[in-house]
C-alpha cells in the first residue's frame, strides 16, 4: 500500500487527481451559484483554483523532472493569479 501511495506520489498522478477534484470542486460551486445566486463569487472562485491548480501543477512539474523552467512557470502563473484575487478583494 505503501509502495503504491509513494508511486503515486513521484509520478504527479496524485496531483492530477486532486486537479480533477478540483474541477469537479469548481463545477459545483458554480452550479449552486447560479441556481440559487449564493456561495462564493464566480471571479474570485476561478482566480483562487487558478492560484492553488498552478501551485499544484508546479509540484507537478517537479516530480517529473520537467525542469526549472516549467517549475518558474507554473510558479509566475500562481503569482499572478493570487496578485489579481488580491487586487480584486482589495477594491472592496
């Protein structure tokens, strides 16, 4: 069990099955926003996943070897997704 959680683990697919999480996370916030005009606002959702799937996709990255730049990448996509969820909540 414990050999097959480590594969997991170093071969990114845990990583993407936590981003498929997280779309189906998404998906359903959204669909309760619409259908009942509460939870949390659509912008603001999107641009926090966007900052935790880039971070995600980063270590991501890393596991496999895909090199610094892919890894900076990922990292700058976090930032600037975060950088403009704070922009937007700051405006309030």
């Amino acid at each position: 069990m414990a050999e097959a959680l480590g594969e997991l683990v170093q071969s990114g697919q845990l990583v993407e099955l936590v981003l498929a999480l997280v779309a189906l996370e998404a998906a359903a916030l959204l669909v309760y926003r619409f259908r009942t005009g509460r939870g949390p606002e659509p912008l603001g959702l999107v641009f926090n996943l966007a900052a935790g799937s880039a971070l995600m996709l980063a270590l991501r990255a890393a596991l496999q070897d895909a090199g610094w730049t892919h890894v900076a990448a990922f990292l700058v996509l976090a930032l600037a997704a975060h950088l403009a969820d704070l922009a937007r909540r700051w405006q309030r």
